[in-house]
C-alpha cells in the first residue's frame, strides 16, 4: 500500500509541467474600469507611463518615436496595456488588503511584486539554484566516470549509461534556464520555450527510465524503444508550438508520461535490490510532498514567494539526491561488470 501511495507522489513529482490558467481578479469590474481608464489617460493615480504617451496624443503605436524605445524593453514587451495592468493589478490588491480580502489571480497569474523588472523573483532565483544543481550533478557525475573510475581501453566507460545521463543532465539544464526566463518575463515566446523544455525532458526521462529499468543495453533495442516515444514527443512539441497551446491536452501527456517513468522507477527500485534504492525512494516521497505545494497554490506572501515557487525550492534538494543516486549507479554497476570480466 505504501508502495502504491509512492507511486502517486511521484507522478506528482513529475508533472510540473500543469499550470493553471485561470482568471478572477480581471472579471473585477474596479480592476476593469482601472485598465480602461489607465489606456486613455496614461495614467494610474499618480504614476504615469511612456508608453501609454504614443496612443495618447494621436500617434499610433508603430510610429517611429514608438520604435525609438530601447531594444531591451520591446524584447521584454513591455507596452502601455501591461503597465496598465501591472499597475492596476497593485492598487486593486492594495485595496483588497485594506479591508482584509486575500490576493486573487489576474489574468491566470497571481499579483507579484516586480524587482528589477522581474516578474517572479522568487521562481527565478528557485530555477537558477535548480540549474546550478543540475550543473553540478552533471559536471561530479562527469568527473567520476572519466577521472575516478576504470575506463576501457578505447577510454570508453564501463557504464552503459553515460551518454543517457549527459543528455538528460544536458535536457535539465535547458529547463531550468528556460523555466528561468519565463519567471522573469512571461510572454508567448517564454512561455512555449518553457513548456517545451520540460515536455522534451519529461519524454526523455521516460526513455531514460525505460531503457535503466529493462536494462536495454544493445544499440538496436535502444533505437527500437526511443524511436516511438521521441517522435510522440516531437509531434506534441511541434503541436503546441505551432497549432495550439493547449494547456488541458498538455496536462494529459504529462501525466501519463510521468506515470509511465514513475511506476517504472518506483518498481524497479525494490525489484532490482540496488544498494541506493532509499535514495529513490527518499526522491519520490519527497517529490509527492513538494506536489501538494501546486496541489495548494496559495498566493505569494508579500507579493514575492507563492507555492509555485516553493515548489521549486524544493527540487533544489531533491535534485541533488537524484544525482547522487545516478553517481552510485555508474560506481554499483561499473564494479559489477569490473567483477564479471575478472
Ligand atoms: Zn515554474
């Protein structure tokens, strides 16, 4: 039973990609009348907004003092409709949290504090620790196979699964920059790069998990195993780039991705006996826990740090562990092999 339960936290581990897209706080007719007001007059209260100058006056937007503006801010998309919104998202919360009424969502986001410019500060600094971790796990894990353990002689690697690793440590390390980014400005572009990158990475470590659990060695087997999934992969990819950014068939692939690897995982570890199954046992309790942070998305605390974030706090840990766990791997199974050819 136990068991069964673990298997439900981890598929909650890997299903980071759901998001939820929906929006309260701008059916709030004050919220509403603010914007509409704001793109007329430029104005919020007493804050003003250059961008919002070039409709005012007649001019419309693509005039040429409009394509004046620094690159950095029409890359980042900054306009005179998401300084309204911005703007008037705060002084409506700040409303609220007069008379005691709790933060609502706007426009399917809830209302952050910008630093910087950086919408989700929090979730930023979370994803870059996430990649400085994905980094080092993958740099130790390089150092020990090629520099602390035997090499063959054509100075490959006893390990059967090194290149895996590196494309998976690769594949992570491309989420968590894009998962950066997306924090920091969330626009069309961000956003698809974001959900790709975990979408590629979640059909990755299913191949992954597959190919370790089954331990299919031999290059055709390998071929015949991926192909199916990395042209299923592929297609959803292209799919929600390309035709439609749809968030509920996503949510689906995800899943049952995730639950794929996870039962795989979760199996083989008490299956196969490995000396460090606690560690991927510890991974996927501890990633079922960190789940019920998107489970309860609750707002940010002082407009900065929500559960989103927290979440993603805590797969710094748990990141860790799961390298940890691959290092003990390629050292169990380099010996194993190291004994047999003796
Ligand atoms: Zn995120």
């Amino acid at each position: 039973m136990s068991r069964c339960r673990s298997i439900f936290l981890l598929i909650a581990l890997f299903s980071f990609v759901i998001s939820l897209h929906a929006s309260a706080g701008d059916a709030d007719p004050v919220y509403r009348s603010c914007v509409a007001q704001c793109e007329e007059s430029g104005c919020v209260g007493d804050k003003c907004f250059q961008h919002c100058k070039f409709s005012t006056d007649g001019k419309p937007f693509d005039s040429p003092l409009h394509m004046q503006e620094p690159l950095y801010l029409r890359w980042k998309q900054w306009d005179c409709q998401s300084d309204c919104r911005y703007h008037c998202m705060l002084s409506r919360e700040e409303e609220r949290n007069k008379i005691g009424q709790s933060p609502i969502k706007y426009h399917g986001k809830w209302p952050f504090q910008r630093i910087y410019g950086i919408q989700e500060p929090a979730s930023v600094a979370f994803s870059a620790l996430n990649l400085a971790v994905q980094f080092h796990g993958w740099v130790s894990f390089f150092i020990l196979l090629y520099y602390k353990l035997p090499l063959k002689p054509n100075k490959g690697t006893f390990y059967e699964y090194t290149g895996l690793w590196h494309i998976y440590g690769l594949l992570s390390m491309n989420s968590w920059f894009w998962s950066a980014v997306f924090h920091s400005r969330d626009v069309e572009l961000t956003e698809k790069l974001d959900y790709s990158s975990a979408v590629a990475l979640l059909g990755f470590s299913l191949i992954l998990a597959l190919m370790r659990a089954f331990n299919v060695r031999d290059e055709a087997a390998r071929v015949m195993v991926s192909a199916p999934l990395i042209a299923f992969v592929t297609t959803h990819i292209l799919y929600l780039n390309f035709y439609k950014l749809d968030y509920g068939l996503n949510m689906k692939v995800c899943v049952v991705m995730a639950i794929a690897q996870l039962i795989t995982w979760a199996v083989w570890a008490g299956v196969s006996g490995h000396p460090s199954r606690w560690k991927v046992w510890t991974v996927v309790v501890g990633g079922g826990l960190a789940m019920l942070l998107e489970v309860y998305d609750f707002p940010p605390y002082k407009g900065l740090v929500d559960a989103h974030a927290l979440w993603h706090a805590s797969t710094i840990p748990l990141s860790f562990l799961w390298w940890s766990f691959i290092r003990d791997d390629a050292e169990y199974r380099t010996a194993a092999l190291l004994k047999k050819t003796k």
